[in-house]
C-alpha cells in the first residue's frame, strides 16, 4: 500500500466526517431556535443527511477500494482509519446531541443519568450495527469477489469485472440491511404491526403500506444507486492519485 493513498484516504475520511459533525451541531443548535415550520429547518435538515450520508459512503468506499487493490494485512490500516472516524463522530457528535435532547427537560438527576448511560451505549451500538458491521460484511463480499483478481473497472456498471461486482453485492447487501432496520424502527411499520397483533383496518393499512414504499425507495435510491455512484467515484479518484504517483516516480528513475 502507498503512503500517498494511506494518506488520502485517511485526508477524505477525515474531512467528511469532521463536515458531518459541523453540520450535525449545526442543524442540533440552529435548528432549536427556527420556528416550525421554516424552510430554513428542512435546508438543515437535508444538508446534515447529506453531509452524513457523504462520510459514511466516503468511508465504505475507501475500505472498498483498499480491499480491491492491496492484500488483506495492508488494508487493514484503511479498515482501522474508517473505524477510528466513525467513533469520533460518535463522541464528538451522536453522543454529546443525544444527551443535550434528552436532558432538555427537568428530570430527577437519576433519571437524567441512567438515560445517559443507555444513551450511550445505544449511539455505541449504533456505531457496531449500522455502520460496523455493513463494513466488515463489505469487506468479507469484496475480498470473496476478487479472490482470484482485481482489474480496474474500466466501464461504469459490470457485473464481470470482480471489483464492480463486490460494489453491486455490497450495495444490495447494504440496502437489504438498511430495509429491514426500517422496518424494525422506524415509518411505524413493525412496531404498529406487533402492538396490534398484526390486525388493522383498511386505513391503517394504507399508511402502512405507503410507509413501506417511502422506506424501500429511500432505500433503493441512497443505499443502491447513489452509493455505487460514490464507490465509483471514490475508487476513480483514488485510482488516478495512485496511478499519477506511479507515473511521476517512474519518470524519476
């Protein structure tokens, strides 16, 4: 692996998570004082969405990239950077807003203080199963498709080549994954469901099912398209540096 890459890599991650924390805090601070309703809350709404969404690509896509192009020993370090990233944005970030939330309202000081220990725990569990977790089955589905080789992909979707092919099953896997912990905790779709006894009227039923659509076109959208396009993109770029890196030094033998 090359230090230039080590580098970059650790430099990408490093900036899009610090950006995600700018503007989780933003949203978290500016978004107490706007009034309902305010466009300027749905602004910061999407840009720290967006902005989250940018880290956690970027940082799949770099351990992507260092498993598809070096041994398993040296991509490791990419594997450790994202590692360390994500639970910086978890202290820094997810843990410090939480407990700012939660404590809002005057509670007896024991309360205050078992909500924050399980608050904690729950952004650290976060971390290990929505982030974590999808990166090491990432990492297991890329290293499983290019075994035997790793070409460059040189068109912009092939299920052929072996490095494009673990993005696709990364972005599937990815996806499935994101579905079910949508419909386990969130757009009140399992939760409704079981504290019924799966029984519903027909009205229930067509929030439920509009739910579930909302939540699989989310989900085929950010988990499927526009994750590969920022694999691509990812690995393009990082491929150019390398190569570039390469050029220059051999031109100065």
């Amino acid at each position: 692996m090359t230090k230039k890459f080590l580098k970059t890599s650790a430099l990408a991650m490093g900036a899009t998570t610090l950006l995600a924390i700018l503007f989780a805090y933003l949203y978290a601070i500016l978004g107490a004082r706007i009034a309902d309703g305010d466009n300027a809350i749905l602004v910061l709404s999407v840009l720290e969405t967006a902005f989250d969404f940018v880290q956690i690509s970027v940082g799949f896509g770099s351990v992507i990239y260092a498993f598809s192009k070096y041994e398993f020993n040296e991509a490791l370090k990419v594997f450790g950077i994202f590692c360390a990233t994500i639970f910086i944005y978890c202290i820094a970030c997810m843990i410090p807003i939480t407990l700012i939330n939660d404590s809002s309202a005057l509670y007896d000081f024991a309360v205050v203080y078992e909500g924050a220990i399980l608050n904690i725990f729950y952004c650290i569990g976060q971390v290990f199963i929505c982030q974590i977790a999808p990166a090491i089955a990432m990492i297991a589905i890329i290293c499983k498709c290019t075994r035997d080789s790793k070409p460059t992909p040189k068109k912009i979707i092939s299920w052929k080549n072996p490095v494009q092919k673990g993005m696709i099953i990364s972005c599937l896997m990815l996806a499935g994954f994101n579905l079910i912990v949508g419909i386990l905790t969130d757009y009140g779709i399992f939760g409704y469901l079981l504290g019924e006894g799966f029984r519903t009227t027909e009205a229930d039923a067509k929030i439920i099912l509009s739910n579930f659509l909302s939540l699989t076109l989310s989900v085929i959208i950010a988990n499927i398209i526009a994750m590969y396009i920022v694999f691509m993109i990812v690995y393009k770029v990082y491929d150019s540096l390398i190569t570039r890196e390469e050029n220059i030094k051999a031109k100065t033998k």
